[in-house]
C-alpha cells in the first residue's frame, strides 16, 4: 500500500494563498518548523516519528493531470496558475530530528527551508503524517515505561481512524518499543513481526471450546496461543490442560493463553495455578481488551503474571489525548524573521536548533533551544536530512529508530520515568532567540502602525 | 484517491482462523453483525455513517497475486490455503441502517450474512471503516446541536489520524450538517463544498497586515474572508474597516473574517461592532481555533455575534470520545445461534432487527430490538443493502444520508437534544431475542461440560 499522495488532500486556503503568493512574487525562501506547543496533561516527553513517510511525501510532491483537470474545472483558479502548480515540485532543504528522538514543547522536530509555495502547500499533509506517527510513539513510549519486559503487541487497525492510521500505528509503536502488531500489511511494508491469536467467533463456530481448541492447534501448531474466555476462562484454562498432553503427543506444543475479559488480574494468577499445576509452566499467559498504560502499569503493581499485551484502541486513537497541539509556523521569509503575536500563540522566530546536555550518568540534564547558528553546550538534535527535494542519505531501517528510543528513553530522567510525571524537563531559551524574537515582535508592531 | 482495498490490511488472526475453518470444511453460512456496546458519557445517540466505502470495500474484496506472493513467501501458510484465497470474493448478503440514521447502543446497524471465511475476513476493515466515519458524524452531530443556524464547516485534516481519516471526516460531518470542508479532495471525491480563507502564514510574508489583506483581496476577490488575530484583532478589524471602500470601487466584497484566537466571545462583540459602526453590517463573523461542541453552546449562551464555525481536531478525533466500543459479532452460525459469555461482553445472538416507533408529534418514542422475523410496531431500520455480493441498488446520493440525519435530529427526544443528555432512549428487547439469548447461553453452556 502506497500512502495517499494525492496534493489535492491539502486545505484550500493553501491553494487561494499560493495563487496570490505567484501573482505578487512572493517566491523567496520560506522557513517553516513543525512543533508542538504544549504537552497533553500528564505527558512528560513526546517520541517523533513520521519523517521517512513527510520525505518521502515531499519527494512525490507534484500534481497530477487529473488533479489539474479537475482543478481547472472547478473554476476557482486562473489558467496561469494551474500552469505553475503542473510545474511545482518540492526543491527545498528539510532538518529533522531522526525518527524515535525524544522532544518537548516548543522543540522543532522538523524545519523546511524552501521557496514559500512549496513550502506552503506542503503543511497540511506534512502536519497530517507527522502529528500522528508522533502521537503514536508517544502513546506506545507510555505503554512501554509501564510494563517493562513484557511483549507488547499493536492491536489497534479495527479502531484505528481509517486505514492509513491503522497501518501507521504499527510503524510508530514498533519504533517506541512494540514487539509486533497484528496487521499483516505492516509486516509486509515495513518489516514489523506480525502476531496472531484467534477470535472468539472461531471458539463459537465449533461444537464446544475444546474442540475448537484442538481444531486450531492440529490446523495452527506453530505459536499456538489459545483464546480461553469465550465461556468461563477457568474452565478452559483446565481444558488446555487436560488439551497438552495429547498435542505433545503429535510434537505440538502450547505456546500461551489469551485473556481478553473479566478481572485479569485475578484471572491470570488463576489461570497461572491452573497452567504451573497442569505442567505447563512454560505456556505463557497473553492478555488484551481495552487496555491502556494505566491498566499495564496495575498489572505490575499487583504482580499479574501476564507475560505479554495486545494494545488495541487505547493505543490506535491516543485515547487520554487523541492529539497534540503541534504546529506548521512560519519563522522565516526572505532573510526575515517572521512572528504570529496572536494571544496565546506567540512563537519562536527563526531557524533554530535544540541542543541537549546530559550528566555524568548519560541522564538528559536539559535542552537548550537556540538559533541555528548559535552552538550551545550539548549534541545539536536536528540534522539536515534532504537536500534540494533530495534525500542526504538512503532510507535508514526502522530498527534504527527503534534502537534510537530505546537508548533516549533509558536516559530520560527518572521524574518523566512514571505516567504522571511531576516533573518539568528544562528547556532553556537562549539569549539570541530571546532577543530575536523581541526584536521580530517590535518590528512587526511598528509596521503595523500606518494605518 | 481510492480508500486502501490491500486484503492485508487485516489481522493475521483472521488469516489463521481461516486456514482452519478451511480445513475443516466450517464454511457454512455466518452472520456477524456490527454494533455499539455502550455509549460514551455525555452521548444519547449516534449517527451511522460509512455504509457506502464498508459496501465498496465488500464488493472488491480479493488478494492480488502480489499479495498472494508475499503471503507464500511469509512461510505461514499452505499452498492449498493459498488457493483458497486467491478465489475468495464476497458473496454474501449485507443489511444495514442507511447511512444518517440515528442509532444506539446494541442496535446493529450492519450484518452480513455470508460464508464464514468472506465474513471472517472482512471483519478487521469493516470495523475499521464504519467505527470511524459513525465516531465523526455522532461528534458532529452534537456541534450541529450545539449551533443552531450557523455556518460549520471542517478544518480537521491536519490533525486527523492520517489521509483516510482527513478525507473522510469531510463526509462524515457533512452527512451530520456540516456546510463544507476546507479539504480540496473531499469536494473531487464527494462533492462537499470546499471553504478556504487564508492562514497567518499568509499575513506574516507581507510588510503590514493592510498591505497583506489588500494583495489577498485582489488574488481571491471571491468569498473573500480575512483572517483578523495574527497580531491584534481590534486594529486589524479597523483596517478591515479602512480597506473596504477602496475594495468597493473595485467591486470587491468582504465577505467575512476570521478569529482564530483569543477570547472569541468578547473579540466577536468588539469586532461585530467595528464593522458594523464602519458599515460592514453584511460582513460576517466567522471563528476557529480549537473548538469543540461545548465552546459553540457557550458562545450560542453569551449571544457572540460568530456566523460560522472551523472545526478542526476535536471534530477530527473526536476529542472527547475517540473512540467508540464497537464490536463485529457472530449471532448464528449453521443455522444455530452463537453467543459469547464473557463477563461484560455477552452478546444478542440471532439476525436481529431494529424497530422505531414515534409518538403523535412525530418525535422518537423508542425502539425495539428483536430477531429479525418477528414483527414489532414501528419502522424497520434494517434494510437489504447488498445481495450475493452485489449492491441491490444504485449509490445514493451523500445529500440523501445528509437529509436523513437533518429529518431524524428534529425528531429526537428533547433530552436527548443537548449536549449533556440526562435521558437514556427506551430500547426494549423483545420477548423472542431474550429467550433466544437464554436457550442459547444454556445450550452452550451445556456443549461445555463434557470435559
């Protein structure tokens, strides 16, 4: 599956403002950053993730004949236009933070530097894919703080927002930490482990649980989980008992037990009894349904011995915050630095970057956030990652990225360790941004002036 | 843009399970059928939506050989299986609540009836595809409650979870009311109307606000709406003000203008009267930036002068309910009805039917749920959609789904008319379907015992 790539799933006003923008020349270098204003409540650090994906969008960027016809249809623009978007292409430089960074509130993730129509027309869909690859991770960082060592599974395509979202969330959990996802495309797109079960329909199309237990079994030896709360979960964690002996017998061999309903806190040390007693000490206990970070984390608290989690909606949707407060702004045009002074939204003029300091121990110890070209103490965060419309460097593989957050999350500091973190992680302005953008905002309001 | 139709886009469970209901031969005819489980707080009903994209997606249901390829490659499964699929299709038979109908928990709104493994396998996207486009037309139904009259219109792509999501939350919101979309693709796909006024961005490139309305105006005379807050919303209404004769001569109206910060109550009423004292009083009030459906009743509450509405994330994601908790159930099978027990999740087994009664004034008086031939007072909301694989009849037109929902919001129960409903709608089970479900938890329970 080829992501949409059609530049009509863009907002209209982009298209109006490039129009005006090609009458009146307004063609020069436009810096825009996408960042996230605010962290949701109760969230301490975000994961970015989508940059392979907003790349290889911008490369493909151009319209189609058919998009243009339609266009010209329309009505709602001139000839002349519709000529110059048939020729626009993305040509611009692209600085990224890579895929599985750690980041926070007001840090750019992701700069463009490009003529001010391409870079214009690329922000919907550049918001659109990074917003919520980074969500995801985000989200999945959370589940994986919560339930160390435990095998995490993405179950979340069928309550997932459409199909893009569904296959999206397993790339960006995967980079979090995930284990697998149960959507097979995205083993094949990207490589992630796929995993299966089986569901409870299949448990009610046979006569009885057992039988539809060792059904699967004969057809489905390999990774045998078996799904045992379709009736009574204790009875049929007896029932895989009194099952294994005559799997062994035919060399297989039951890998684990799915829980996806009641208490499962008391159900799975219930059900361990029943497994350990049965001899089947091996067999692991896999539990699902409805779960998020909180329930992973009682889970711990309470010494649940439930060995791995399918994580379903709470997972695809971001279900405490389904999004964040991200933003497309414009910091820079023709040389200038460039500055909304709406209330509330005030932003950070210029090309920046974010350098980050650690202690002794390798714990993050802060960031600074700093005009490019004003070096800070610490490793500078963005790097330059497309050139001219061209990637730097080839497609780096997804295990990177993963590598790359679970290395930052063993730095983080121990107060955004927790799922209520009570603590603030510094991000300092430096004094050259500070300045630049009091100067930026006393420019603009003079210009505003002559009225 | 053509939704996703990749088979792959499933859970590998259902690949499994139906490798073995394969080997079986438990390929006889199921019926699963689609519903809401509860409610989320704060709802009193929902809109069905995504009827017709659940429909396309049936109609193509096939593995391409490419698909198939990868899926022998992958190791996981037999070459007679393999076969299998590659001569699947769906053959089967679907009824549905047309799209717009209200609905509640329980109710199914879609079941199909078709071969196990057509049905097994298209369980995933079907989900995937009605959870979502319902989720976003009951969310904006309740802004279309929550603003009466007013203008509303969807600014959500950016911040919806990925491109499906953005372009189908057009369709959806305009099923519930909505005017139009600021989504271009949304208007070529669906024939939405498409809204577009102009970004900060826009604003900040030119030397001064006047001089950036000014070159605006000029580009895009038509429906010129002017964006209003990038720096300070009062001055700027007055260059509004100022710019508008000389705008005149040229023949160029100012539509509106725009809000998208700030204390919007308080700046409407400041600005409703810059225009109106400069002679503007056909210059409409428009405002975004954040909104969801308790922002609208606050502003319908303090009387703010605000035309029309952007919606942009928390219709998009629809904040305060991400998510609803939908379930694709096995109700028969053979012939005989199925029925899960799991604790909180027991199920109505059976093809089940949906009947509405309405009192004297035309208002919903409440419906009854029960098997699918036993006849109960009121209209039957169930209908053949789809017969051996095919659409029984044409694509409606969307404006016919939009109309439903219009003409079933004005016949709803006053209590369920607000946005904090403090009435639950009477759905009554029918004696037959509560029989039925006891027989069938007893027979089940019964297959059970012999372990």
């Amino acid at each position: 599956m080829h992501l949409a790539t059609s530049l009509l799933l863009t907002d209209l006003y982009q298209l109006n403002m490039i129009e005006a923008y090609l009458r009146y020349g307004e063609t020069k270098t436009a810096v825009f950053e996408f960042f996230v204003r605010k962290l949701p409540s109760r969230r301490g650090f975000l994961v970015a993730a989508g940059l392979e994906q907003a790349l290889d969008f911008l490369e493909g960027m151009r319209f189609t004949d058919e998009e243009l016809g339609w266009l010209e249809r329309s009505g709602r623009f001139g000839s002349r236009f519709l000529d110059d978007l048939a020729k626009l292409r993305f040509t611009g430089d692209v600085h990224a933070m890579p895929e599985g960074s750690v980041f926070f509130a007001n840090e750019p993730i992701l700069r463009v530097t490009a003529p001010l129509p391409e870079a214009q027309l690329a922000e919907t869909r550049l918001i659109n894919i990074l917003h919520y690859q980074s969500l995801i991770a985000s989200k999945a960082a959370r589940m994986v703080l919560a339930a160390p060592g435990k095998l995490l599974v993405d179950f979340g395509l069928r309550r997932a927002h459409g199909a893009e979202s569904g296959l999206l969330l397993a790339r960006a959990s995967y980079i979090a930490g995930f284990a697998g996802t149960a959507t097979v495309l995205a083993e094949r797109e990207f490589g992630i482990p796929a995993y299966g079960t089986m569901a409870h329909s299949f448990i009610e199309v046979f006569a009885n649980e057992s039988a539809a237990f060792e059904a699967f079994a004969q057809a489905h030896p390999e990774n045998l989980v078996l799904l045992i709360d379709t009736y009574n979960t204790e009875e049929a964690a007896r029932k895989v008992v009194a099952l294994a002996p005559r799997l062994k017998a035919q060399g297989i061999r039951i890998r684990g037990v799915r829980l996806d309903s009641g208490d499962l806190a008391v159900l799975s040390k219930i059900v361990r009894r029943i497994l350990d007693d049965g001899g089947l000490k091996d067999t692991v206990i896999f539990a699902s349904g409805g779960l998020d970070e909180d329930d992973l984390a009682a889970f711990a608290r309470e010494g649940a011995p439930i060995d791995g989690f399918g994580l379903g909606t709470s997972l695809a949707v971001s279900s405490d915050a389904p999004a964040l407060d991200c933003a497309y702004k414009l910091q820079e045009y023709a040389g200038k630095p460039r500055r909304k002074l709406s209330p509330g939204k005030e932003t950070w003029p210029g090309r920046k970057q974010v350098w980050r300091r650690y202690d002794s121990d390798g714990i993050m110890a802060g960031d600074f956030l700093s005009l490019e070209d004003d070096r800070q103490g610490g490793r500078p965060l963005l790097e330059l990652v497309m050139k001219g419309g061209k990637r730097v460097k080839g497609r780096p593989p997804l295990a990177e990225a993963r590598a790359r957050t679970q290395r930052e999350m063993e730095r983080l500091p121990p107060g955004l360790r927790t799922l209520s973190p009570d603590y603030a992680y510094p991000v300092a302005i430096s004094r050259s941004l500070a300045e630049l953008a009091e100067e930026a905002g006393r420019r603009i309001e003079a210009a505003q002036k002559p009225l």
